[in-house]
C-alpha cells in the first residue's frame, strides 16, 4: 500500500505529513486534521501507524469518540488492538 499525501476520513480530508518526530511513530491533530508519520519508519510500519491514526481520526470525526468517552474506554488501548489485525485483513482483500 501506498503511503498517500491525503486521505478522506469520514469525507473529511486529512493531509498526511511523513516527517521527522522524536518520540512516537505517528500524531493525529484532528483539529487541523491532519497525521503525521515518522520518516524512519519501515513501510510496513508506516503503513500499521496510518491506520493506527487512520482509527483515531474516525473516532474524532464520528460519535464514537463521544461513546468511548462516555464508556470510559481507552480510546489508545482500543486502536492499538484493532490497527494490526485490520491491516491484515486491507491487505487479504486489496493487496
């Protein structure tokens, strides 16, 4: 898969930066809406962070940011075990 420059989330354009970050893999802002990848990721890791901020962005931008909130549930805990297996499935069905 290929890392694009922008990517619709719930119709709402994010740009996405590939650049140099310190200390994680990637960042959501969804009030700029935009997410940032670390450069020196592997592909394969750059493509599991997309998601990974991918289902952040979907949370931000629909009510089930809202719900997590209200059921306090980790919102962090919740994308870290779903980007993976997702990703597996993306690439059976597309790649």
């Amino acid at each position: 898969m290929k890392i694009p420059k922008s990517i619709k989330v719930n119709t709402q354009p994010y740009k996405v930066v590939v650049k140099d970050l310190d200390d994680c893999y990637g960042l959501t802002d969804s009030e700029a809406t935009t997410i940032e990848l670390d450069a020196a990721m592997s592909h394969h890791r750059a493509e599991l962070t997309l998601l990974h901020e991918c289902l952040h962005a979907l949370f931000a931008e629909t009510a089930i940011g809202y719900t997590l909130e209200r059921k306090k549930v980790d919102e962090e805990t919740l994308v870290r075990e779903l980007a993976a297996p997702l990703l597996d499935v993306i690439h059976q069905l597309y790649c």
